[in-house]
C-alpha cells in the first residue's frame, strides 16, 4: 500500500519533533518517531484498525497520549491527513 502525507501532516511532524527536541529531549523526539513509523506500518496491514474519527471519512489513532495520527484510505492508498495535539480543539 502506498502511504501518501499531506504537505499539512509532514509540517505538524516537523513541528512535533522541533518542540520535543527544543523542550524535552532528543530521545524523546525519537521514540515519537518510532511510533509514527511503526503505527504507519500497522494501518497498512490493517486498515480499519483505528475507528472512524469525528469525520466519518478518517480515522483517527492515538500516536502517543499527547498526539493522534488522521488518516484515511482511498483505491489502496493511505492518506497521512494530519497528525494533531490531542489536547487542543481540532474538529476530528
């Protein structure tokens, strides 16, 4: 399955990965990234396995417990939406 990121999804992983870099720590960033790419590679297996979001065409997935990964999948083809801040007001 090819995976697709939108231009809004790579911007708020860069910024994720600055803020844990700058405020907490190297291995930190590192460890988020890790569990991108590893929940990345699980949604390509399994595609339904994170529940419809608030818009029913996505999905949403817990990253960790501060972040969440949108995604949804047309024509075997996943769309990486967005990732976003679970604490802050998003409409997904």
């Amino acid at each position: 399955m090819e995976v697709v990121w939108s231009e809004e999804s790579l911007r708020n992983y860069y910024r994720t990965i600055d803020y844990l870099i700058l405020e907490w720590d190297v291995s930190i960033a590192i460890q988020f990234d890790k569990n991108l790419i590893d929940l990345v590679e699980r949604v390509r297996t399994f595609e339904e396995i994170c529940p419809k979001s608030k818009l029913l065409q996505y999905h949403k997935c817990p990253i960790d417990k501060n972040n969440s990964l949108i995604y949804k999948i047309i024509n075997n083809t996943l769309f990486i939406v967005t990732i976003i801040d679970n604490r802050s007001n998003h409409s997904y």
